[in-house]
C-alpha cells in the first residue's frame, strides 16, 4: 500500500530536549515536505526536498533542520523545541514533477512545555 | 505565486449538492488548480485537479471557467461524511503551491 508514516504519532516533551519526528514514503517519491498546523493558520512549509541531498527552507524553517540521506526517508529534527513549536506536524512526499498532488502522513501531533 | 481566495465556511444539509468557489486571479498559464480535504488531526488527502474547462472523478467535478481565474469545487449528494476543511490551491509544482486557510464545510442531517 502506498503510503507515507510518521513517528511517533503524539508527543510531549519539555523545552530543549532535542527530538526527531520521522517520516518515509515507499512511493520512491523525488519530492519530500514537513508542514506545521495551528488553528486558524492553515499549513504552513517548514522544509522541502527535492530529492537526496537536496534540501530547502520553507516559509516557517526557524527551529528546525531536516536531513534526507535517503530517499525514501526525511526526518524533522528540533534541536531545542520550544513552546511554540507546539502544532501538529504532517509529512508529504509526491513526484518531483508536474502540478502538485501530495501523499500526506497521518500527523505527529507535538506538545512542548 | 498565485494566491487563492475561499469562503472561510460553509453549510449544507444530507443530499445536497455542494459549490465551493475559489477564486485565483493572479494565475499563470501553466498553472494547475488543485483540491485538498482534510479530516480533523488527518492529513489533506487529494480530491481533484483540473488545468481548464470540467473535470470529473468518482468523488467530485471541478468546473473551471475561460479565464481560470475561479474554480468551482462541487461535491453531489453530500454526506455527514463530507464534512471536513477543503483547500485550493493553484500553482505548477516546484514547491510553488501553498495552503491557505480552506473552507470549512459542514453537512448537516
């Protein structure tokens, strides 16, 4: 089945414990991205990749990095979290070509106190 | 990048058909209009993409006029189901589509 997974699905954790939320694709997708979504704001891009090795700032990268050594995996990492990085996070990874139409994970819903 | 503008809400009732409108008029020629839905803490999940005139799947019709500068997003005989927050979003790949807010649809019995 295609499809794209998350870990972990909800998290607590306190400010400044490093963590990473993970994310892989099997559909051998070029194209990986995180969002962030917060009541009222809609999704925003955190960071995208075009393909390995290959990564870029979205609109809200501000206290976040990402990796993607693999293809199918881009994992989203929070050196220091912060409260307001309390959301709930989605992956999504699609072909790198033609109009956008997305595989979304199933969200990493995060709270940091 | 071309920005989209939607009913922030909307309501309808069991077996109704349902219009949502998008309005896009900042398009590009090679930009596509594409629909999102996404369920309360799921991620969006594609419903449509059309580039002109009608397209129709086995979910809903996408209705796009001459100028391309709106959408229309029609859903028939919706269900409880239905309800749910629907995204448009125009642009040509390459990482130049964005979310916004979407319209947040309610169906009611």
């Amino acid at each position: 089945e295609a499809q794209v997974t998350q870990n972990p699905r909800y998290l607590i954790t306190v400010t400044g414990k490093k963590l990473t939320v993970t994310c892989s694709q099997n559909m051998n997708h070029e194209y990986m991205s995180w969002y962030r979504q917060d009541p009222g704001l809609g999704l925003r891009q955190i960071y995208y990749s075009m393909n390995v090795e290959v990564t870029d700032k979205g609109d809200v990268p501000e206290g976040y990095k990402v990796s993607r050594k693999e293809k199918r995996n881009f994992p989203l990492i929070l050196e220091s979290p912060s409260p307001n990085q309390t959301s709930l996070y989605f992956c999504a990874s699609r072909t790198g070509f033609g109009p956008d139409t997305q595989y979304f994970g199933p969200g990493t819903r995060l709270t940091v106190l | 990048l071309a920005k989209t503008t939607q009913p922030i809400s909307m309501d309808s009732y069991e077996g109704q058909e349902v219009n949502i409108t998008c309005s896009h008029n900042n398009i590009a020629t090679n930009d596509y209009i594409t629909w999102y839905q996404q369920f309360p803490s799921q991620g969006p999940r594609f419903i449509i993409q059309g580039y002109k005139t009608k397209v129709t799947n086995e979910v809903a019709s996408l209705f796009i006029p001459a100028d391309r500068k709106s959408s229309t997003l029609s859903l028939p005989r919706v269900s409880l189901s239905d309800t749910a927050v629907y995204y448009c979003l125009v642009g040509e790949g390459n990482n130049d589509m964005r979310f916004g807010a979407g319209t947040r649809l309610t169906v009611k019995p």
